[in-house]
C-alpha cells in the first residue's frame, strides 16, 4: 500500500508542476516586463511579448519567483539585433558540439545491436536503451539555457510558419528552427522511457527472422534451402516481390509468405519456428505445425509480444503530452510539428489517391500481366519494375562479383554519385563523410549531428552483398547523401536537415529506382517510363492504406489508453480489416483482410508510416522536375535550402505544393499507353 501511495502522490505531485506552468508568472508580472523591455530595445513589441509570454509558460517554481523571472528577462534578453545573432551564432556551435558528441555515443553504443561481427550481450540491450541525450531539455532549463532561448527564440505553429515564412531571412528561419527546441518541457525520466520502449521494440524488430527452410506447403515441399532467414517485415516482403519473376514456383512462395505474414499480424506464429526448435515444421496457409515432416503436433504461438512494445511505446509517449506548452496530443505533434503537415490534409492526400478511378485500372492491368485473378499480396506486385523480369540469381551474381565485401561497396560509392550527375569533387566530399557497416537489420542510414562526424550506412552483407543488400543500400545511400549536404551546406546550423523524413525518403527513393541503371543494365524499353510511373503509383496505393492504418490504430489507443496488448492486436486487426474493405476488397474481390498491419514500423517506429507515401509523392515531384535536368546539382541545390516547412520547400525546390494530381495525372496517361500497346492489331481489309 506504501508503494502505491507513493506512486499516486508522485502522479498528483508531476500533475500540479505541469497544471502551475501555465499561471505561476501571472499577467500583470508579464506586462511589467513586457514594457520594460520594449522601453531599452530597438527588438520589436511583439517578438517581445511572444518570449515573455512563452518563457512564463515554461517557468516553474524550481525557476525561482515571480521577480526572479522579471530579473531574469531583463538581464537575458536580447536588446539588439546584433546581440541576438552573436548569441545565434553561439549557440550554433555549442549546440553542434552537443548534439554532435551525444549522437556519436548513441551510434557506439548501439553498435553491438546494429552491426554484425559482435557477440551480443545481455549488456547490449541495456545500453541501447539508454539515451544519453535523455537529461538533455532538464539540463538546459535547470541551467536557464532553455529560458534564454525561449525568450530570445520564442516558439511558432505551423500556421505561423506558413503564413510569414516566404517573406523570413535564411537567418530568420534559423531564429525559428532554434526556437522550437525548447516549447516543451519534458523529464529526463519521462524521455528515457520513450528510448527504452524504442530500444526494445527496435531489438525485437530487428531479430525476427522467420527460419525460411522450416517451412512447408500442403505437400511437405520445401523451397527455401538451410540457413535462409528473412526478416519481418521487410525480408519476406521483398522475398515475395521476387517470386514474381519465379514462373515455376513463385506463386507457391507468396501463398506461403502471405500465411507467415497474417500468423505473425494475429501472433498465432508458432514460438518453436521462430526459435528454430530441431525437428518442428511448419505449414504457414493451414498454420499448422508437424514433427519431422509427418506428425501434427501441438505448439505455443507467439505470446502478444508485438502489441506489447506498440503499447508500452503509447504509454511512454502519451505520458509526455502534459508536458508541451503547445497541447495536443502525440499523434497532432508527429504531424504538425515533426511533418508539419496537418493530419487532415495527409489524410486527404492518401485518400485521394487510393479511392481514385486509376487504382481500378491499373489493377486491370496487374490481372492481365499476371494471367489470373488477383490475390490480397498482389498489393506489393513488382511486375512494373525492369528488375522484375531479370533473373534474381543473376542479379545476385553480379552484384556480389562487385561488391564482395564493405570495403568494395565503400570504394566505389564516390563513383555511383558521379554517375548520377555530382561532380567528382562534390561525390568526393560526400562519400569521405559516410561509413558503410554491415547490417543486423534490414539496414538503415544513421545521419552525423556534427560536421566533422560521419554518416552511417548500413545494409546487409551475407557472403558478400546479395541484390536486396544493395537495392537497399542504394536506398540508404540516397538518406547518407541528403544527411551531408542538408548538414554542411544549409545556411545555419538550426536549419540543417529537411522538412521533415518524408523529403530524405523522396532521395532515397530516387536513387533506390536507379539501382539497376547504376549496375550498368540497360533498358531500352520505350515504355519504362510508363511502367515506372505505374511503378510508383502502385507502391504509394499500398502504402497509403498501411499508413491510414497506423494512424487510425494510434487515435484507437488514445480513445483507449487502458487496454491490453490483447485488446490492441484485436483493435488494429479489425481497423486493419476496415480500411482493406474500405478501399481494397473492391478491386481485390475478398474481404476482411489485415495484411495492411504487417508493417514492421508501426511497432518500433511509431507513426513514421506516413513519411513514405508523402515521400513518394515528394520523389515523383521532384523526378518530374529533375527531367532535363542535372540530378546532381539540382540536388545540391534543393537540399542545401535545409528545414524550412514543406510547403515552402516544394514551392522553392520545384514551385509547387505537395499533390497527387501529378501522380494520378501520369498515372491515367501510362494506363492509356499500355493498354494502347497491348491491343491487338486490326485485320487489314480485303
């Protein structure tokens, strides 16, 4: 009973510091120090009352009195323009240095998780769920950094961003970058929750790998040979993509891909597969389990592991909403502050697309080309792709003729940018600030916080690099390359990066589909254009829904914060289910279908789903725009303007919004041209 007093009395104790925020600076205080200040400096009235007003938001009462805080703004404001950027350029330094040195520790103690060739620890997981960053925020208000900040470098919405950022100064814009670092107010405690259900999430992602030769279909046939593992969800995707071009055996494989995927969606998943348990076989479409290939047998399935790291990751996040001086809640933050883009218009532009009269086409064209109806995994059909008609064996063969080893691929990365159109001196300044690692994972591009720290990218190396390590490290390559010019080339340092993660994906996707062109394979297809804007479409119209899902899945859990993992497997299939029949079973002809909940991110990376469907919009953009043109120096350009909103960064970079009316626009012109193509000639007349 002591504990839970304890406990209640630290809930009601947090509850009243963060309730006394907002009135322990009270008006009349305020304004006294409103018109001091706007009597000793040439800082205009209302950049004044914006500080004062937001610094008195944050103050508490570990800050001192009411005329500690009048004192301390007298003394710590600004009162000159040339003093507020001499402090500018301070903080750039120091903060450079901060963030640089604790994002260099973080990658060295995440080493052991993300790299191959260490023996893992118990230990390891301990320290990749410590944030060395956590103190961070506390440090810098109990030092009264974060005040001064607040007060020099007062915090804007979106709205405002949008509304007077064509008309800011590229030192304006980083007044505002700097300034929303510090409208929260977070405990460390509170944030080292948040790293550890991440880090746990992240672990449990990253080594769940399903044992490829344990599976079986209907007649006991195994098709994958000793030692294959994929990972969920991004290997047994892609391994189903592949299958396309497998005339005799893929269909077979995707059925079976297909089963794995809805076991571990609904954690019926049998824990002696995942556990590679001597003798166990599994048929994934009956989900049944066998003892050497003949007896059936009883097995344990996954416990509601996977919705339980999606929760705790809800509880710490969601506990942190008291916290912002701005309100909301975690889901409008990701979205108006981190995309800085409104929930309803994201959702509108998924929409759009999805709900199209092009989606029923383009699937008229899918049935076609495949022979046969379509199957619910038909959503990842890779048929528009050159790649798809190659032979995955050769692909294979070629790529790890290149690249044997790290060390071949790191060499040649200088090279791989100059063929895209970046001068030598420019692809060498890049690659000499990126290091290539071989990957636990799927892989992933760690971008440096400091310019004299390098970019990680990271992509697997199985007896040397195999086709799906490189596509992806192409992909990676494409973060790596934005990550050094958004950080050595932007005008500050608080505008370095993009607007927000969807505008490194769009690069990463550029260079991803330029995979096969960098391996000197040539397609001389008039129609590949056509083919890759079908491409494109089709991938966005999968993600999308996966996405809606993701979204719909953290409002549920808002509306139900005290369910349990069960409850919340049952919850994001069923809305997994809504969203299929919604916009899926029309054009696939089945029903009820939770294929859209697979998604690895939505555990460990939660609602960054989103990033990629806006990201692919961004990608055809800017392809569209890039046509005639240099990629190389029109990527150095765009990416150099760093982190303004998205808005102002697409009118900038390509002078227009963010839209799918491009997208649908040539998706309905490739439609017509390949069914244009595929008529059968006219019989001449007699």
């Amino acid at each position: 009973m002591k504990k839970h007093l304890t406990i209640i009395l630290s809930i009601i104790f947090m509850t009243q510091i963060f309730t006394m925020n907002a009135q322990f600076i009270f008006d009349a205080t305020k304004n006294k120090t409103i018109q001091e200040l706007s009597r000793h400096s040439n800082i205009s009235k209302g950049v004044i009352q914006r500080g004062v007003e937001q610094t008195a938001l944050l103050w508490n009462y570990t800050d001192g009195t009411e005329t500690d805080f009048f004192n301390f703004c007298i003394e710590s404001f600004c009162k000159t323009k040339e003093d507020k950027k001499q402090l500018f350029d301070r903080l750039a330094v120091n903060f450079e240095t901060i963030f640089g040195h604790n994002n260099r520790i973080t990658l060295e103690l995440l080493r052991p998780m993300h790299v191959t060739g260490y023996n893992p620890l118990p230990v390891d997981e301990m320290f990749a769920a410590y944030d060395v960053s956590a103190h961070f925020l506390d440090d810098m208000f109990a030092n009264k950094i974060g005040l001064l900040i607040a007060l020099n470098f007062p915090y804007f919405t979106l709205d405002e961003k949008e509304d007077n950022g064509r008309n800011w100064s590229e030192t304006e814009w980083g007044y505002v970058r700097l300034g929303d670092y510090f409208h929260s107010r977070v405990p460390a405690n509170l944030k080292q929750n948040i790293a550890t259900a991440v880090a746990n999430a992240d672990n449990y992602i990253s080594n769940y790998n399903i044992n490829m030769w344990l599976i079986l279909n209907g007649s006991n046939k195994h098709y994958w040979t000793e030692g294959t593992k994929l990972i969920s969800h991004w290997g047994l995707r892609d391994e189903l993509k592949a299958a396309y071009s497998d005339a005799e055996y893929g269909i077979i494989k995707q059925h079976l891909i297909y089963g794995i995927m809805k076991a571990i969606i609904d954690q019926s998943i049998p824990t002696e597969i995942l556990e590679e348990i001597e003798g166990y076989f599994w048929k994934p479409v009956a989900n049944k389990t066998f003892l050497n290939d003949v007896v059936e047998i009883q097995t344990t399935p996954e416990p509601n592991t996977r919705y339980q790291h999606l929760l705790n990751i809800f509880k710490a996040v969601s506990a942190t909403d008291k916290c912002y001086a701005s309100g909301g809640n975690y889901i409008s933050r990701t979205f108006e502050s981190d995309l800085e883009m409104k929930l309803v218009d994201v959702e509108n532009l998924f929409i759009s697309l999805i709900s199209s009269p092009q989606v029923k086409q383009v699937a008229n064209i899918i049935t076609k080309r495949l022979g046969r109806k379509l199957h619910p995994f038909d959503i990842w059909y890779d048929g528009f792709k050159s790649r798809s008609s190659i032979n995955q064996e050769q692909l294979d063969q070629d790529v790890r003729t290149r690249y044997p080893n790290v060390e071949a691929f790191q060499k040649e990365l200088p090279n791989i940018l100059i063929k895209l159109g970046f001068t030598p001196a420019k692809a060498n300044f890049i690659c000499q600030r990126i290091q290539v690692d071989p990957s636990v994972g799927a892989g992933h591009a760690w971008g440096a916080e400091m310019k004299s720290d390098k970019s990680m990218l990271r992509t697997r190396f199985i007896d040397g690099m195999d086709y799906k390590g490189y596509n992806i490290g192409i992909h990676e390559f494409g973060h790596n390359v934005e990550q050094t010019i958004s950080l050595h080339d932007v005008p500050n340092y608080f505008l370095k990066g993009v607007p927000n993660t969807a505008f490194t994906e769009a690069l990463a996707f550029t260079f991803q589909q330029k995979d096969l062109q960098l391996l000197d394979y040539e397609n001389n297809d008039e129609m590949v254009e056509y083919l890759n804007t079908l491409d494109i479409f089709w991938g966005c119209y999968e993600i999308m829904g996966v996405s809606l899902v993701d979204i719909k899945v953290w409002q549920w859990l808002y509306q139900n914060p005290n369910t349990d993992a069960a409850g919340l497997k049952h919850a994001v299939m069923q809305i997994a289910k809504e969203v299929w029949n919604q916009y899926y079973a029309p054009i696939f002809g089945i029903a009820d279908q939770t294929i859209l909940a697979i998604y690895s991110h939505m555990i460990d990376a939660p609602l960054y789903l989103s990033a990629y469907p806006i990201g692919h919009i961004i990608d055809f953009q800017i392809g569209n725009y890039f046509k005639g043109k240099n990629l190389g120096d029109e990527v150095c350009r765009m990416y150099a303007m760093g982190r303004l909103t998205p808005k102002l960064w697409m009118e900038r970079a390509v002078g227009n919004q963010i839209n799918s009316i491009e997208l649908l626009t040539s998706t309905q012109i490739a439609v017509d041209k390949l069914n244009e193509a595929t008529k059968a000639p006219k019989k001449p007349k007699k």
